[in-house]
C-alpha cells in the first residue's frame, strides 16, 4: 500500500559528507609530498566508518519512519514497525490540539524518548490514553491524519452521528 504520508526516518547526508571529506584526505595523501598513508589503513578507515555510519542511517530509517497509509477505516500510522489504526484516535482531539501528553506517555516505534530533531505529536487514543508520534514536521502529520482519519470521511450530518 503506498503510504499518503512518509518522512524518514534517517538521512543519508552525513554518509555523503564523510565520503567526500576521505575522498579529500585520500587525493591530499597523494598529491602532497611526505608518508603516504598505507593502501590498507585507507581501506580499513573507510569501510570501518563508513559502515558504522551506514549502519545507523539503516537503523534510523527502519525505526523512526513515520508513515500513513490508507484512508478511511483502513488507515494507519506507522512508526517502525509499530502501527496505530486511526479509528483509535481521538478525531475531536486530533482536530483541536487539545490531547496533552500524559507524564510517561510511550513513544511510538519503541523508544523511551522522542529522538532527537524530532518533537512529540500527542495523540490521544479513544481509551483515553496518550501516545507520542515522534515527527518532524508535526503540522503536516496532523494534516495528514486528518485526512486519513476513518471519521474525517463521515459527514457531520450523516444518520447516526450526534451533532455539537
């Protein structure tokens, strides 16, 4: 199912940035004159920590994405692996912004705290308790549950729903 919303949860940019700073080392090693670094330090410097950082965009990636997939009755945000159906959100509070974060609410995707660069959108489920979705960009989530919420697509007039 392709997602309605999606942000990432890594960026490659860091990776990008360390291999154009040892690809200047590796070309400054072999212009300037003195002790060239051995082939196999260069190797060996290169896979080590281009792979550590690799390894922690994939993680961040797998972990911290935030997606919505669906509408209506099907619609779900994901975070990681975790997913949260909409039709368990609060509509009225998502609408409002009056959820509020309960001390201790968990974050979704499985973390203790929201990560960092992120903020944590409460969203209050129809139990009544709160959970965070950790986000970027907590305007454009809410929009975009909005939009998915299985409630979003009733009309407020429609037979069976209480009017305000």
């Amino acid at each position: 199912m392709e997602p309605s919303y999606r942000e990432p949860g890594g960026s490659w940019r860091t990776f990008y940035g360390v291999t154009a700073v040892f690809l200047v080392l590796a070309v400054a090693d072999v212009l300037l004159p003195g002790g060239d670094v051995p082939p196999l330090l260069w190797v060996l410097a290169i896979v080590v920590v281009l792979g550590i950082i690799a390894a922690g965009v994939v993680s961040a990636d797998r972990v911290w994405t935030v997606q919505v997939e669906g509408r209506g009755t099907d619609a779900t945000l994901v975070v990681g692996r975790e997913r949260l159906p909409l039709a368990e959100v609060d509509l009225h509070a998502l609408r409002t912004g009056s959820a509020g974060v309960d001390v201790g609410a968990p974050v979704l995707g499985g973390g203790v705290t929201v990560p960092k660069g992120r903020v944590g959108l409460p969203l209050r489920r129809t139990d009544g308790t709160t959970v965070l979705a950790p986000t970027r960009r907590p305007a454009q989530l809410t929009e975009a549950l909005l939009t998915a919420h299985p409630g979003a697509t009733t009309p407020p007039d429609a037979p069976g729903t209480v009017g305000a």
